[in-house]
C-alpha cells in the first residue's frame, strides 16, 4: 500500500493549522460569535475553493480553452495566491453581509503561515507531477527530481519563507493593531510569491508576467490601499483579548 506524499502532508497542514487556531483562539480570546465566526470560516472555505480554481485556469488560457470538456482538469488544480485572494474576498462579503465591521483576520494569519509551509513540503515530495518545481538552475543548492535537471527548489523555498513568517507574524503581534496581522501575512506573502515565481516555468500574460504574478500585484496594492485606509486605534493588541 502506497500513501502519496502529496496526500499526507496535506492532511498535515489542515491539522497543523486548525490546532494552531483553536489554541490561539482560546489564548487570545475572540470577540466575533460563535455563529459569525462559522459563517466567516464557511465563507472563507468556499471563497477559498473558487479562488484557487479560476486562477489556476488562468495560469494557462490557451491550455484551460482546450480543456473545457475536461472536469477532471477544470477541477483539479489550484494555487494558494487564489486561494488567499478568493477566501479574502468571500470573507468580506460574509462580513457586509451580517454587518460585521471589525477585522476578523488576525487569528487566521500564523496558522495559515504553518499550514502552508507543511504543506508545501508535500509539494516537494511529490517531484514533478506536482507542477510547482522551479526552473533548471546551477545553483549548489539545485536539486534533480528525476529527469536529470538540477532546478531551484522553489517548494522549499516557499515552506522556508512560510516557518518564517509565522515566527514573524507571531513576534509581532502584540505590537500590531487589529487587522494587522492578517494584512501583513497577505502582503508579505504575495511579494514573495510575485518575486519566486519568475524562478518557476510559467506562461507569461502581461508586461512578462504570469498570471499569478498579476494577482500578486493587484493583491498587494488592494492590501496596501486598505491598510492606509484603516482608523489608527490608540491601543488594540491581540494580547488584550482581541483579534
């Protein structure tokens, strides 16, 4: 009996990153209840779903046209980057929806940091068929996985940068406002991906860019009109039972 370790480490990341939340959440306190916050989450979950597919299906147009038949294509990828923004998104509209005008985020940001940093070590795992391996590159640290081309580890780069950011976000957090926290992960993120996707095989949409790439752009600038934009509170750390 085989286990794909593409499989596992997935598993892996839900579980890493749903402990991590319940522990901060009863540490830290919350001030949304128990009904908002399932509904916040399901709107996430789905937002998430939707995200991930349509970028994906825009990472290669030509390719996605001729597979419009195919379901099993149509919905089998996904990207984290379209998955943040998607879950972003959903989430909200889930808030306008229920009149929910406080930042809900924060809690979120260090186990979505761990999750996908287990979870991009399956991705490595999983070689080649896995399609997020980097370019060839000479590089002493380049690795072959299996067909005779050293490349950048660009999985293990993205898990590396991921256990960082957590231990970061989580430095941090008692010094950064409320909402700060989520925005940061959204930013600091899409900036690494925008920059180690020029080191990963790609279709390039616009101006040299992928189409990811272009979502990274347009996440980081919404990221950063909405950060300018939020009220200045004199005090509000996740320490003092905030979120």
């Amino acid at each position: 009996m085989r286990v794909h370790p593409h499989l596992v480490f997935e598993l892996l990341a839900y579980a890493v990153a749903g402990a991590i939340y319940w522990r901060r959440r009863r540490a830290l306190g919350d001030h949304v209840s128990t009904q908002a916050r399932w509904a916040i989450a399901s709107a996430a979950v789905v937002g998430a779903l939707f995200g991930s597919r349509i970028l994906f299906w825009f990472e290669d147009p030509q390719r996605t046209v001729g597979q419009l038949t195919n379901l099993r294509y149509l919905a089998g990828g996904q990207t984290i980057v379209g998955a943040l923004i998607g879950g972003w998104m959903a989430v909200e509209w889930q808030k306008r929806r229920l009149h929910i005008s406080q930042p809900t985020g924060d809690l979120f940001a260090v186990p979505i940091s761990l999750g996908a940093a287990v979870g991009r070590i399956g991705c490595f795992l999983s070689g080649l068929p896995d399609g997020t391996y980097g370019l060839p590159a000479a590089v002493p640290w380049a690795i072959d996985l299996g067909d005779g081309i050293p490349r950048h580890p660009t999985a293990l780069y993205e898990s590396a940068f991921m256990f960082a950011l957590a231990f970061a976000l989580t430095r941090l957090e008692r010094r950064a406002a409320l909402g700060e926290l989520f925005l940061g992960l959204i930013a600091a993120y899409l900036a690494f991906r925008a920059v180690v996707d020029f080191w990963k095989p790609g279709v390039t949409v616009v101006a040299g860019l992928t189409a990811i790439q272009l979502a990274c752009v347009l996440g980081i600038a919404v990221t950063l009109r909405v950060w300018a934009g939020r009220p200045r509170p004199d005090a509000s750390p996740l320490s003092a039972g905030t979120e």
